[in-house]
C-alpha cells in the first residue's frame, strides 16, 4: 500500500443542525453521512423504532405469507433455496428454525458452486419435488432466475422469492416475489437477503400472534447483515445494534465454537470483528467445497458437531487464504506496469471459481478501477466483478447483457457468465462503457477524510462522541480524521517481515500510541513532524484500554 489522495469533506454550514444541541463534531459527521434533517439525525442516533418497517409494507409479502400459512397448515414439504455465501446461510437457518419451530417440514437446500454455479437451476429443482417439497422460498437469489422459476412452476412447485440483489430483468413469475428494491425509497430498502428472510419471518408470526420468536434471531441476522456488505443504514442500523448484543449472548453451539477457533469474544464483538473474522470463516466451506457446513453450523445443537464444524471451517477459511494469496500474485503479474486502462479484466483457466470475487475486491481497492476476474474454460466463463463508488457494475452488465448467458448482483460487486466466444466483445464493450463513465474520474485510491481537526481535541469524550455513529460499516464507515503537525517522538518497524509502523505521537500535551497496518514500507518517509490521517482504536494491552490512533496515512507535515 503506498500514499493515497486525501479527500477533505466539506465543513457542514453555519447552525447546522444547531437545534438538537449536537457537538459540533457529531453534526459534522452526521453531515458527511448526508443526514439532514433533525428528525432523521435523531432516529439516526437514538436507533429508534422508527427505523424498522412494517413487514407487509414490501410488495409480495401477503401473498408470501398466506402461501407459507396454507403449507404449515397442509403439512407441505417446504424447500429452502439459499446462496452459498454468509448471507444466505444465515437467512435459510432463520427460515428453517423459524418455520420448523412452527411445525413446518423443511428442506434446506444450498447448489454447489463449482457443479451448479450461483442461482436455481432445474436439476435441482427437480430433485426438491422428487423429495416430496411443493413449495420453494428463495433465500438470497431467485430474482434472475425467470426460466428456472416458470421450469418450476411447469413441474407443480410454487415459488416464492425473497431476495435483495438488483432486479435487472424484471420480475419473475413467482407466486409472490419479495425483494425491498421494489419498494424505493424505503427504511428496508438496503436489507441484506438475510434481512429479507427474516421480515418474511416477522410477517409470518405477526400474522400468528407469536412474534416472541423473532429475538432468537437476531443473532444470525446481524452477521449474516454485516457480512454482505449491505449499507448499515435505515432497518439495517436497527438490526445490526440490536443483534450485536444478541450476538453477545448467543447459545449457538456453533457461533460459540467459532469464535473460540478465531480467538473473539463474542461479548466484545464489533461489527468489524464480523466482517474481518465470522464472515470470511462461514463464507469459506461455499467457496471452497459446499456451503451446508456453514450452515449446520449454526443450526447443530450438539457440542461435538458444533466443535468439529468449527474446527472444519477454520482449516477451509486457512486453505482460502492460501489460494486467495497465490493466485492475487500471479494475477497482478498480468496487469502491466503503469497501466492506464480505466478497468481491469484478467483471467484464468484454473482459477478457483470460491476466491474470483476477492481477488477482484482486493485489486478494485489497490488499483482503484472496476475489476473483472474471469474462470475460462472452452465453452462458459464464469466471472467476479466489483467496484468502485463511481462505476455500477450492474448497469455495465446490462448495456452488454446480449452478450451474456447471465449476471445479477449489486452496484458495487456482481457475478456473471457467458459464451467463451463472446470473451473479446465483452471485453471490448466494457471497457468503452468504463473509458465514458469514468472520463473525469481520478482513478487513484482516495481517503475520504471526515474533519481536520488538531489532535488535542481527540482526547476526553471525543471517543465516545463517534462511538454515537456505531455500528460502522458501508454506508456508514468509521470515521477518519486529519490532524496535522504532530511531532514523532519514536518510529519503529514492528510484526513478521517488519510488515507495520508503530509511532509515537504528541502534540506537546499528550502522548498517542499510533499503529499502521501494512505501511512498514513507509517508514523511511516519517519526518521529525507529520500530518497524519487516522481513525481511533482502542489499544489493549495487559488488561489496559487506552485510546491509539490507527493510521492510514501520512505525509510530512505541511
């Protein structure tokens, strides 16, 4: 990682929000967050209420849940459809629990990535009504997958889809179709699939008077919220505060052993403990192999499985990282040096289809461009995109989807396939859409700075004051700071390979432990003073807590 482009945010105006007596500080954050109005910055902060939507509000969700009603009490086999990743793992164990606690006969189902790719398809569907099942729910897919849906219906299932992912190719014909992107603007409208589950669920045991159940939930809620990367705003705000301390106390045998395996404490956990630690562990049986450990997971109720799954997913999430280590070096090998191509499209022949997306993240923030990773063989190719803020990798999908077998996904990360044939023109077409979208764009990586601001002022309730803002995620990122002039009264290289900097910092009245991850290789730049862009940490050590800085970057001071 080298120095990026410091971008200062504008100061909020005069007297803003200046009514509900804020500390200048907090109104300055809640500006950056574009929270304007006094009503919606107080629900903001007091994570009222407010913020969680009716149920039934969503479009479909009535006719979703009569139709569950009509199989419970029918004694329908219902199937679960999920996704292989974290999200919806975590939705179809609240749909399976949820719907078995109410006497429903249920079958979780997760395809196989590698034999079945990401989606439904009508192999499977068959073998689901061969088992008996007259009834499908989605969780986390189905809103692309019109063929597969009226396959099903030509076979006699019902389906109904609860899904979150961009709706790109109009509404299936499901039985009923829940997915909050139909319902604009709304507090649900960023939900996670995880999230979508679970308001069917709420609408479901509303309608059934027994809404005790849904606070058993909230635990896999939250991190199945946290680790798609969803915007942590609007209901999602709301679930995500109250489920981490649900989280805290879980009795998931599963969840607990987790934790144990990654050395968290789950009565301590933030939500950057899930997206760094729990998300990548569940995630990687999906990637790797098949996704129904993960979701056994957090569902066994048996130590000795919950022990072993644990153990399990630990030695997938290492294999993970191994590949995902080796195959993003031998990806960077392709990209030539000084490349001034406003998007990277690079492929492989034997690229493991589990760790394309990471890659592909992991290159979009370094190289700061939209990234394609492709898997090729002689007739499908399969591939990964993410982004950046100012390119919608869906939208480009779509201006080239008569190119493509399929796509779906998210503005910022999408997945899709096509003829191996097609790979030149594909490649032609995006990058003339990326050359037109980002023209005026400055495509190196930028820090998004929240307030300049001396280092003085960060002690006393200063912490406290941005802990207001948490849970921090997308859409609601932890806040970074510019404070310039700080002396350097020690500099080190610390960690294997001396891999990190620590500093020590003062601005002639207090001292400040300062850590930056990954920039050992900057330390020959530190001068005698520096203006240093950073967020604030809580360092422990001994049993001891006390307030460090966590830098980003730095650059002599000015």
């Amino acid at each position: 990682m080298n120095h990026r482009r410091w971008k200062i945010l504008p100061p909020s105006p005069p007297g803003f929000l200046a009514g509900m007596g804020l500390p200048s500080l907090v109104a300055q954050l809640l500006h950056n967050r574009g929270i304007t109005d006094p009503v919606e910055a107080g629900a903001f902060l007091d994570i009222s209420e407010g913020l969680q939507s009716d149920p039934f509000r969503l479009t479909g969700m009535e006719a979703a849940v009569s139709r569950v009603l009509q199989a419970l009490r029918g004694g329908e086999t219902i199937a679960l459809y999920g996704d292989f990743d974290a999200d919806g793992v975590c939705g179809t164990a609240i749909l399976d629990q949820g719907l078995s606690a109410l006497g429903g006969r249920v079958i979780p189902y997760f395809p196989h990535r590698f034999n079945e790719g990401y989606g439904m398809n009508a192999a499977s569907l068959e073998a689901l009504r061969e088992q008996g099942a007259s009834l499908v729910i989605t969780v986390d897919c189905g809103i692309s997958n019109a063929a597969e849906i009226d396959y099903a219906r030509g076979r006699g299932l019902d389906v109904i889809v609860t899904d979150h992912h961009t709706i790109t190719q109009g509404i299936p014909e499901a039985l009923a179709v829940v997915n909050p992107k139909r319902d604009a603007p709304s507090p649900a409208y960023h939900l996670a699939g995880t999230g979508v589950a679970f308001k069917l669920l709420e609408a479901l045991l509303q309608r059934m008077g027994r809404t005790e159940q849904l606070a058993g939930m909230l635990d896999l809620v939250t991190v199945g919220t946290v680790a798609d990367m969803v915007p942590l705003l609007g209901e999602n705000r709301y679930l995500v505060k109250k489920g981490l301390p649900a989280l805290g106390r879980t009795s998931r045998l599963g969840l607990l052993e987790m934790a144990r395996a990654a050395g968290l404490q789950l009565s301590r956990l933030e939500a950057g403990d899930i997206t760094w630690s729990l998300a990548p562990r569940l995630n990687a049986p999906g990637r790797l192999d098949h996704a129904f450990s993960s979701y056994r997971l957090l569902v066994t109720g048996s130590p000795d499985e919950a022990r072993r799954l644990a153990d399990e997913v630990e030695k997938k999430n290492t294999q993970r990282q191994r590949l995902t280590s080796e195959f993003l070096a031998r990806t960077k090998t392709q990209i030539p040096a000084g490349a001034e191509t406003p998007v990277l499209m690079v492929g492989g022949d034997d690229y493991p289809p589990g760790i394309v997306g990471i890659i592909a993240g992991k290159l979009a923030d370094e190289f700061y461009r939209p990234v394609f990773i492709f898997e090729m063989d002689d007739e499908v190719i399969r591939g990964s995109a993410r982004s950046i803020p100012e390119f919608d990798v869906v939208q480009a999908l779509l201006e080239c989807q008569d190119l493509l077998l399929r796509f779906g996904g998210h503005p910022s990360a999408a997945g899709f396939a096509l003829s191996s044939g097609n790979l030149a023109r594909l490649r032609e077409s995006l990058l003339g859409i990326a050359t037109r979208e980002l023209a005026s764009v400055d495509l190196r990586p930028s820090l998004a700075i929240e307030a300049d601001i001396p280092l003085r002022s960060m002690q006393g309730s200063t912490y406290p004051l941005v802990l207001k803002l948490a849970p921090f995620g997308r859409g609601n990122p932890v806040p970074v700071f510019l404070s310039r002039n700080a002396r350097v009264v020690d500099c080190r290289k610390i960690g294997a390979g001396a891999r990190h900097l620590r500093l020590k910092l003062t601005d002639g009245e207090a001292a400040w432990k300062a850590i930056g991850f990954d920039l050992g290789h900057l330390a020959g730049e530190v001068t005698s003073e520096i203006d240093v862009v950073y967020s604030l940490a809580v360092d422990q050590w001994n049993g001891e807590e006390t307030l460090a800085l966590n830098i980003l970057d730095f650059a002599p001071a000015s």
